[in-house]
C-alpha cells in the first residue's frame, strides 16, 4: 500500500507533509477550485502563488506540524523566496497525494 505522505526539508529542517482527506477540502476552498483542477493547474505549471503556499502550509498541517508553526514556516521559508525553491515541493505533495508514495522496502526490487 502507498503512502501519501512525503518528506521534504523545508527551511529549517526535514518535515513531513500531507493532504488528508479533511484538507482537501480546506485547500480546494482557499485555492477556489477542486482538487483535480488544483493538481492539473500545479502540474501544468499556470498557478497562482496561493496554489503553492496553501498547498505547503496545510500539507505542513497535515504532516503534523500546529498551525500556527505552519504559517510562520511558510512567511518564514515560501512568501518571498523564489518559485524555483518552493513550486518543486507543492507539486510533490500534490504527486503524493495523486499518485501515493512507495514505502521503504517497496517499489523496484530486483526479483
């Protein structure tokens, strides 16, 4: 079975981040658009700034950070850092979500 929980460092230090299934529907209603819409928009590359803050912040929720901790990470390491550093790490939340990821020990074992 996948996982939809992807680790990634971010500013600081390693965290885990995930959209469960309650904060999709709190990232579709901040982002005004389904979570397909949002996944093709990302993966497409024509989102807006708020797509990608909202998708780290609530996925740094999800992970198990407090909110407040999520929001001052985000001001701190994703508003004003450049969308090269913080683009790559929404889409691959979204990537965990969408697609799940393979746990240790699974995947492309020689058999």
């Amino acid at each position: 079975m996948k996982e939809m929980t992807c680790r990634a460092f971010f500013g600081d230090a390693e965290y885990n981040f995930r959209i469960t299934p309650e904060l999709i529907v709190e990232l579709e209603r901040k982002c005004s658009a389904g979570i397909g819409g949002l996944c093709r928009r990302l993966f497409a590359g024509d989102f807006r700034h708020s797509d990608v803050t909202e998708t780290i912040r609530l996925a740094l929720v999800g992970g198990g950070t407090s909110p407040e901790d999520a929001v001052s990470l985000v001001a701190a390491y994703a508003i004003n850092r450049p969308l090269s550093e913080i683009y790559p790490l929404a889409v691959s939340i979204l990537e965990a979500l969408w697609f799940g990821v393979a746990k240790k020990g699974e995947g492309d074992a020689a058999a």
